[in-house]
C-alpha cells in the first residue's frame, strides 16, 4: 500500500491531531499524531504505535504548536471589536491557525489554494456559518499579506 496522503488528507490530519492538543496539555506531539493517522489509516500505525509521518503533516503540526500566540494574534487583530478568540469554535480557530500559518510560512502553496483548503475543511469539520466565518478571515489576512508583500 503506498503511504502517500495528498495535501488536502495531511490538512485534515493536523486538524485532527492539533484539536486534542488544544485541550489536553499532557499530550505530546507524536501521540497527537499518531492518533490522528490512526483514525481511518490504522494499517499505517505498527504494532510499536509508530505511525508513517508524512513530513508536511509534521511540519504544518509542529509549525502551529510553535507559531500558536502569532497566529492567534494576527486571528484576534482581524475580529469584529465585540469578539473575542474564546468566542471561536474551537475547530474553527484551529482551521485559522492552520491557514493562518500556510499563508506565512509556506511559500510552496498559493495563499489562493490555502485559503480554499481552509474553507473544505470548514465544510466537513464545521458547519456554513463557520465556513462563512474561515473564509472571512482569511480572505482578510491573505488580503493584507498580499498588500504587505507589494510594500516590500
């Protein structure tokens, strides 16, 4: 069986690792992972729970974890006055960490194929308010990164 997740199944994987990791201090990394690719890919976990790590998923995980106050920072600059980042559902804020860190720190993917990668996993994860609200946001951040790299 080949190992090879597309972009899109690695998005879904990081959310799916980074959710529990928001809660739960206690979890590492690794285990969010692992649990995450064990999901609907249990044939990739071995028998000594190591897991196929695909190294975007690693990265984009790894990336928010280390970037997480930036990002909500730049998350929170963009709310209405009236709200506040505990306001945010929480899958939804982790799809905005996600897209939020891509945009930056990722020269490899188009902010355009971040910002509609972000709105799919706002579909399956959430429900079309959410998927309102992600691409509100990001179309706002892509919008002043975009105006930011012009100034450069």
């Amino acid at each position: 069986m080949s190992k090879e997740l597309s972009r899109h199944e690695i998005r879904e994987k990081a959310l799916q690792a980074l959710f529990p990791l928001d809660f739960n201090q206690e979890l590492t990394k690794k285990d969010a992972i692992n649990h995450a690719l064990s999901l609907d890919q249990a044939e990739w976990v071995s028998e000594e729970e190591d897991a196929f790590v695909p190294i975007y998923l690693d990265e984009l995980v790894g990336g928010v974890l280390d970037q997480k106050a930036e990002l909500d920072q730049i998350i929170q600059k963009h709310l209405r006055s009236n709200w506040s980042i505990q306001r945010i559902a929480k899958m939804d804020l982790i799809i905005l960490r996600i897209g939020i860190y891509e945009m930056l720190y990722n020269e490899k993917v188009p902010n355009r194929v971040v910002l509609n990668e972000a709105i799919e996993l706002a579909k399956t994860f959430s429900d079309d308010q959410s998927r309102k609200f992600v691409n509100g946001i990001l179309s706002n951040v892509m919008k002043e990164i975009n105006e930011a790299g012009e100034n450069s």
